[in-house]
C-alpha cells in the first residue's frame, strides 16, 4: 500500500528489490504484485507496472496497482 512519501521511485525500487530477490528463490516461477494505491500517489501507475511486469519462459512477473492513478 502507498502511503505518504511513498511514490512511483519508491515503489519501483521496493519491487525491484522483491523481484530479485524471488527470482533466486529455486522453486518460485511466477511473482504477483499488488499494489494498492487508494490516494493516487502513483502517477504513473500503467507505465510502473508495464515496466516491471516481464514473461520470461523460467519467471513470470505480474505488477497490478489500484486504482490505476487519479
């Protein structure tokens, strides 16, 4: 959940953390995000979650976030 001082550059940077982090995980194939922005804080949101979200054939990553922004 955004809060806060907690924007696009921040989440991104939590979620990249976590997505590195399960992808070394040996029996982790595919990582969802939710992230739920009640106050808009994320200006971005369709671009953050386009940007993280990857299909490769050994990791999946789904990023949603709601409400998609204000």
């Amino acid at each position: 959940m955004t809060r806060k001082g907690l924007k696009d550059k921040g989440v991104g940077d939590q979620l990249t953390e976590d997505i590195a982090r399960y992808r070394r995980h040996p029996e982790c194939k595919t990582l969802v995000c939710f992230v739920y922005d009640p106050d808009g804080r994320i200006s971005n949101a369709h671009g953050l979650a386009s940007d993280l979200s990857k299909n490769a054939d050994d990791f999946q990553v789904i990023v949603i976030i709601v409400p998609k922004g204000i």
